[in-house]
C-alpha cells in the first residue's frame, strides 16, 4: 500500500506583497528531547509575506517503535495515527522545496526545532537548506522581559491570541506566527522599571541571536537570525 502523500500546500499568489519578510514558520511535535535519538511525529509550516498567510501544511511522520506514552498524552498524537503518515524521505522532499523558496524559517524555540529537522534531513542523506532561522522565543524574551512566562501558550495568553491545539504542530506554528507579528518593534527602555523575566526551565537550550553593529541581521551561535530589530 502507498503512504498517504503530504497535505498539499496552497498555491502562491502572483506576485509578494510590497513589503515584508517571506518566512516560513515552522513547529514539530517529536518523541522526545533528543534530536540524535528521538524522532520527528508531526511537521507544519504556515508561509507568510509580511502580514499575508499564502498557506499550510503539514503532516504526520511514521516512526519505528510507536509512540511513547507520555507524549501521546501530551500531544494526542497516537501509535496508530502515525502509522498512516508519510515516510521520512517523503517529509523531507516537501520540506525541501518549501525551506528553500523562503527569506527565513521561524520558529518558536528554532534551536530545538532546527536540530530536529536537521536529523530528519541527515537519515535521508540530505542536507539541510541554508535558509537562516529566527528563534522567536529569544524575540520575545528580548521585546517583552516583563511576561512572567515564556511558554508559547503563557506569550500568546498574554498577548491575547488564540492557541488553538497545544502541542499539535500546525496549531503552534499559527500561533508562533501570530505572536511573531504581534512582538513590539523594540524593547522597552531602560527607564520604564521593566524587570526581566526568568526563563522557562523548558527552553532553557534556546539560542540567543546577534546583530552587528549596523543592526543588521546576523546568524546567532546555532544558526539563527534577528529580524526583530
């Protein structure tokens, strides 16, 4: 029996609107925390131009050995449903061609996703496209410090957006999306009493980005990038 082929994606409109990045936000749901031992369930990507959603996709991705229990209950996501999902290599090709027609991947903790991705793409023998990454949740803690939490559910809340399905990939990428787009431009400055916030336990590996002196955007330490400047 053929694998189910992927959600298709939309097709693009004729032309980019005048101004804005074109991204492409990305979320996975995955069997553990581990990019090198656990494997990727689910993917989805919402593109964007600016403040223009063009489409989705996404999909589930057959993996040997089921699902463990602690993320079924987590996620939803159950043996039997990823064993009608696409096989890997399938993903992969998808992937590719979506991460290579965009400016940017974005992504909510783009550290842990990347290193997944990346997994994904290297037990293919792919490499993964040189699209630079945003860590939006290193964008929020940066624009907001005063959030007393840095979970994409506690942000979004906070800023009054809808979630959706928590820890389901196509709903966390709409929602990173939209927390994205409503982040201020700037901090707030230094004289209005703002405290930082502590971060949260659970993104604790996220990757801060840099900017040069110019402000321009420039790669952090694991190949993400600062657009929110």
């Amino acid at each position: 029996m053929r694998p189910p082929r992927p959600v298709p994606f939309a097709a693009l409109p004729p032309a980019p609107p005048p101004a804005g990045v074109r991204a492409l936000v990305l979320d996975t749901e995955t069997t553990g925390l581990d990019a090198a031992a656990d494997r990727v369930l689910e993917v989805a990507v919402v593109e964007s131009w600016g403040d223009v959603d063009v489409g989705c996709w996404s999909t589930l991705v057959r993996v040997d050995g089921g699902v463990p229990t602690r993320v079924t209950e987590l996620t939803g996501i159950t043996t039997a449903m990823v064993a009608a999902g696409v096989d890997e290599a399938v993903a992969v090709a998808a992937l590719t061609a979506l991460l290579e027609r965009v400016e940017v991947v974005v992504a909510w903790n783009a550290p842990f996703d990347r290193a997944f991705v990346a997994a994904l793409f290297g037990r293919c023998g792919c490499a993964l496209p040189p699209t630079p990454w945003v860590c939006a949740l290193e964008a929020a803690r940066a624009r907001r410090p005063d959030l007393k939490g840095y979970r994409l559910d506690l942000v979004a809340r906070d800023l009054g957006i809808a979630t959706g399905r928590s820890h389901r990939a196509l709903d966390d990428a709409r929602c990173a999306l939209s927390v994205w787009r409503a982040l201020p431009v700037a901090p707030p400055s230094a004289g209005q009493g703002v405290e930082p916030a502590a971060k949260d336990a659970a993104a604790k590996d996220a990757a801060p980005a840099t900017a040069d002196a110019a402000g321009s955007p420039t790669q952090g330490p694991r190949g993400t990038l600062d657009l929110f400047r």
